[in-house]
C-alpha cells in the first residue's frame, strides 16, 4: 500500500492498479505554507474519492478532479447535494445515508460512520478573528458557500489492513471506545481546529491504539483562517506514553509504502 499526503486532510492511497483519494484539496493561496505544487488536473487514474465533510478544504477541487476521471464519489447525503450543484454527475455520487454503511469494492472495504466536527474554542476563534480582520466578509461568504453536513469517518479494509480516517476530530470518548472495538492498523488522525488540538489528537490515539498514526491537517493551508500547528508535542507524547504505537510524519506529496 502506498499513501501520498496532499497537505490538509488530502490523502492518495494506490493498492495495486487502483488509486483512492480521501478529501484531495489541493488549492492555496500565496501565503499557504507548505506550497502545494500538485494541482487538481494531475490527479488522474483515480477509481474512488471518500469524503468526511462538506468545507471547502475538503471538497472545492474534486469537480475538477471528477472532470478526469471516471471514479466515485462517496459521501453523506448533503455533501452529495453540494457537489452536484457544483457539476458533479448525480449518478456517480454514493450518497451515506444511514450509519455504518458499508461499501465493498472487489479491491478493498470501505464502511462509514457518523462522526463530529472538531469544536473551535474560544482561544483560536479570538486569535484567528484578530487576524482575519477586514477580509472576514469575503472569507465568510466562502465558507458559508461550503457547509459542513453530516461528518463521516471512514474505516477501510486495504491489503488485510485496516485503515481509519477522520477529517476532523470530534468524537467523544465513548463514541472513540466503540470505534476501539475493531483493531485500528493504520489511523490518520486531523490536528487543526482546536487550541488543544495535540491533546485531542493523543486522546484518539490511546483510545485506539493503532499500529501506526499518521497525522495530517496540520499545514497553514488557507491563513488567515487556519494556521501552521506544531505537532512536536503530539508525536513526542505518543513516542513515550503509546510504546506499541509509531508515529509516521509523512511529507507533503511524498509517498511512503506501509
């Protein structure tokens, strides 16, 4: 299996002939660090695209990305609507619509389940609202125009591996301890969002105890209103506490194989 981070919460995963794409934004303005030299048109031979939510950071460039391949789009039900106003054809959109929804695909396994977004405090939103300023109508009305819906985390079955995928980080402890059931092989975990968001970020991983963690999401991929979060803290408290897990820190755009 190889897997690709494409920065904010953007992963390419090929197994075998086959490439999945996990919320592939790519777009960035000048001042987004680190730069993104991969645009959405090189993005191609793509069989399927999962996608936990509807924010633009997570779906604004799949019409384009759809526009040259022939993949499915799976998703919830309201993020479906988003993306068919935005052109992309109803009929290749796999619209979640019930918890636990399970998709097999002769490559691998894919089964969603209802998730949370990550809650902004009031320490980031204060922070992030000093900065933002004057432009706060123009970016207000891009976010406005990308809405949230129904968060879905994705649990994958990969070359008899298990794979687990969340956009964003919202889970409640108890909702984390269900998920724990299944044993976790490789868990992505989002880190961006929150004031304490490293701290959010150990609680998925004691909870879970995967083999491996991959954290994303943590780029300054669209300032003022997101921000570059150092995880040093996150990866040296899971290197002394969680001794069966190992943290890998993917590069953006290189490819690792697991």
């Amino acid at each position: 299996m190889e897997i690709t981070w494409l920065g904010t919460a953007g992963f390419k995963i090929r197994t075998g002939s086959h490439v999945i794409l996990l919320d592939p934004y790519l777009t960035r303005s000048d001042k987004a660090f680190p730069k993104q030299g991969i645009r959405a048109s090189d993005l191609d031979e793509v069989n399927s695209i999962f996608i936990s939510h509807g924010h633009f950071d997570h779906v604004f460039d799949i019409p384009e990305i759809m526009a040259d391949n022939n993949a499915f789009v799976y998703c919830s039900e309201d993020t479906g609507l988003l993306l068919e106003k935005r052109g992309v054809k109803r009929e290749v959109i796999m619209k979640v619509v019930s918890d636990s929804t399970e998709f097999d695909l002769k490559y691998m396994r894919a089964a969603a389940f209802f998730s949370s977004h990550v809650k902004f405090d009031i320490k980031l939103l204060a922070q992030t609202m000093m900065k933002i300023n004057f432009r706060i109508f123009k970016i207000l009305s891009v976010l406005r125009a990308y809405p949230c819906g129904q968060i879905l985390a994705w649990q994958f079955e990969i070359e008899n591996r298990h794979v687990l995928f969340f956009g964003s980080a919202g889970l409640c402890e108890q909702e984390l301890k269900i998920m724990a059931e299944k044993h976790v092989d490789i868990l992505l975990v989002p880190l961006q969002g929150h004031s304490d968001i490293c701290d959010i970020a150990f609680e998925y991983v004691r909870i879970l105890k995967p083999a491996i963690v991959i954290p994303h999401h943590h780029d300054d991929f669209f300032p003022p209103v997101s921000r570059l979060v150092d995880i040093s803290e996150f990866v040296t408290r899971v290197h002394k506490e969680l001794k069966s897990t190992r943290v890998l820190s993917l590069k953006m755009n290189r490819s690792v194989n697991i």
